[in-house]
C-alpha cells in the first residue's frame, strides 16, 4: 500500500503528545493544505479580516499577504523552532470553517481545540482561550465509560465550559453484556481517505479481481487501510441481558468527536447501497444532529414510547443505519440501561478501543460533482461494466462512467 500522509488531525494530536512548536506547525500546515491554497487563503482571510475587527487585526483593513502567510507558517529552518504568533493561528482555522461552510458552534469548537494544542505546546492564546497546559492536556483525553452509582466522576473546570471525565467502570457484572459489534448490512459503499491515496497497477488489479488478501473481505481491506466509510454505514450491535432483573435501555444516543468537513482525500466511488436487515430491530441516526437520537423508520423518535426489555441470557441485535450529510465525524454507542432497584447505568460502545468514523459526502451540485476531492477510483457498480475498478480525474469526471472507458 502506498504511504499515507497523517491527516491535520493526526498531526494536531502527535503535536499535544510532542509538546513543540515544530510538530505544532506541521498541524497547522496541514490544516492549511486541507483544501486552501495560500492564495486563496488571502483572499479568505481579507475578507474575514475587511467584515469585522478580527482579534489581532484590528484597524489593519486587510489580512496578512502571501508572503507573510508563508513565512508565518514554515516548518522550516530556525522560526519552525517557535510558535507562530495566535492572531495566524486563529485567523487561518476561521478561514478553513469559512472555506468549508462550518457553523458557527463548529467554530467555536476547533478554534478551542487548536487553542488546547498552542497552549500545551508551550504558547499563550488570546484571553478567551486560555487554559492551563494540564487542563489544555486533560480536554484531549478520550475514555471508554460506565456511568452509575459507584461511578467517579473527575471535573476539569475550564475558563468558560465544564468537562467531565468517567472512571472506566470495574463492575464484571455490568447489567448488558456486549457480545458483537460489526460493520454489516453495507454492499460495497463508497469509502473516503483522509489522504492522496495512488494505487500500483498491480494493486488495483488485485481489488479489481476482489482480492483484499487473505480472509479480508471488501470492508475489511478498506478498514485495514484507514478508509472511512462516506454517507451511511450501518452497524450491528448484539447485547444481552446479565442482571437477575429484567433490565430495559431507554436509549442509545452517539456522542460525537472530531467532527470536520467532509474528507476530501481519496474518495473510492462503489455506488453500493445499504443491505437489509431482515427481522433485526433497525434504529435510524443522523450524525448532522446535535447529540443523535434514534428514530424509526417513520422519522419518530425510537425510545419516545418503547424501551427494549432483556432478561438475563436473553439477546438483542440491533442495526444501528447512521447518515451524514454535513460532516464527518467519530462517534460511539452510549446505552442507558436501567435494573430496577438501581440507578440507571451508562455503556459506551466503540469500535475496538477507538471511535467509530463516518463522513459525508464532499459532492457538489455543478457538472463535476467530485472536484473537491484529491483523487478518485470508480469500482463496484459505479464502475463501467467488466472493469471491475479505475482511476478517474475528480476535477473532470462527471459521474458518467462510460467516460472512463479508453476509446
């Protein structure tokens, strides 16, 4: 497989774990290679900067220059030894969500979080962003939890929000046991990498032939190599019961994290749709929500009128169909359970220790629908007939693929 390069994310997480200013410019470096050119960043920034008085701008009338855009954001030579100056910091993450069509809360969101990352590598942001470095550090954590009575709760007060943190529940007896999670139910779906992907002519004749290696099927090979699945996924969830009560989830909500544009790295264009679930109890998210909440196949919320009741050694599947039409973003499965007689217990369910990931789809609407990707390969029924898999131009390709076909 080819080399990937680490998403800005990545790279934002190895520059809190660094601690230094040259890793903390190779994130910011990546932030600004995520869709911008330096001189569209110009054009972005002045405008920012000409609406409003921009923190760090004001009265100036116009955004930095290309040139000192350049020089503020080299990974090079001796100034990649220090941080740049916040007002660079700040201004270029207001100019991404502008370029990518973020809300405001979404703002607000990632300018906090490179404002974290500033601070543990040893800067100073503006006053409204402020942390200590170990409240900056702590607001990264991610832990798997069980909340109830015994639970421990950790709070991190910070300038301007709350974060609680769980203590991993040590209960062997929790009321519902998790026997499977799996990515089912999806044919062949459209995947999104992070990164500019260039397959060898011998390892798109081996996807062409369906071979994803040994024992790996078309999921498998696509999870392997860090793809995240675009628009849908679903996934099944097989519980039981283990208290001596009957026990009932109340509801299954999906905390999210790192959400983001939409990938634009290498998009994988399968055109499969989502399998049936047969008699398995489907529940419907949409990760553009706020704190998705399920709901039926009617659009009602699921747990409004119904609980799921288990008694103990008694099982449950369900097909968890989540939708993105925004953003991407990691989620987890968070179970409300109650056993009578006890104080209702949380279990968060991830996919093997870290977060599961979904991403919208980057298409537009004009006569090349897939221009804001980086490359592309058409495969899977989306492909011309008996070609199995090819590559394809984004800033061209029209979603034709007879026009993929050499004449």
């Amino acid at each position: 497989m080819s080399e990937r390069t680490p998403t800005w994310q990545e790279l934002l997480d190895t520059a809190v774990e660094q601690r230094t200013p040259t890793a903390f410019r190779a994130a910011l470096d990546g932030l600004r290679d995520d869709g911008f050119t330096y001189d569209r960043l110009v054009v972005i920034a002045n405008g920012i900067v000409e609406s409003r008085e921009f923190p760090g701008f004001e009265g100036v009338g116009r955004g930095p220059s290309e040139d000192a855009w350049v020089n503020a954001l080299t990974v090079k030579g001796r100034k990649a030894r220090r941080l740049p100056d916040w007002e660079y910091v700040e201004l270029l993450v207001v100019a991404y969500c502008k370029r990518h069509g973020l809300s405001g809360e979404a703002q607000d969101g990632l300018v906090v979080r490179w404002a974290d990352g500033y601070t543990v590598c040893g800067g100073q942001p503006r006053p409204k962003y402020r942390r200590s470095t170990a409240t900056a550090a702590a607001r990264r954590r991610r832990v798997r939890y069980v909340v109830g009575a015994t639970a421990l709760a950790v709070v991190a007060l910070a300038a301007i929000s709350a974060y609680v943190f769980w203590e991993p529940d040590t209960d062997p007896e929790s009321p519902l046991s998790v026997d499977d999670v799996s990515s089912l139910g999806l044919s062949k779906g459209d995947y999104v990498f992070p990164s500019t992907m260039k397959l060898s002519s011998s390892q798109v004749e081996k996807l062409k032939n369906e071979d994803y290696g040994e024992g790996l099927k078309f999921d498998d090979w696509f999870r392997q190599n860090d793809g995240v699945p675009s628009s849908f996924r679903t996934i099944t969830l097989t519980v039981s019961g283990r208290s001596e009560k009957q026990l009932r989830i109340t509801n299954i909500d999906l905390p999210k994290e790192d959400c983001a544009p939409p990938l634009t790295g290498t998009l994988f264009l399968n055109g499969g749709t989502n399998g049936g679930e047969g008699e398995t109890r489907t529940l419907f998210f949409n990760l553009d929500d706020r704190l998705p909440e399920p709901t039926d196949e009617n659009g009602e919320p699921y747990f409004a009128r119904k609980s799921i009741t288990l008694k103990k050694g008694e099982s449950e599947t369900i097909a968890a169909f989540v939708r993105a039409n925004e953003r991407s973003c990691g989620f987890t499965f968070r179970f409300t359970v109650v056993v009578p007689g006890r104080d209702p217990e949380k279990l968060e369910i991830d996919d093997d220790g870290k977060p599961f990931r979904l991403t919208a789809p980057a298409n537009g609407l004009g006569e090349h629908p897939y221009d804001r990707y980086r490359a592309m390969y058409v495969g899977g029924v989306a492909a011309p007939v008996g070609t199995g898999i090819v590559p394809a131009d984004p800033s061209t390709y029209d979603g034709n693929p007879q026009s993929l076909v050499s004449p």
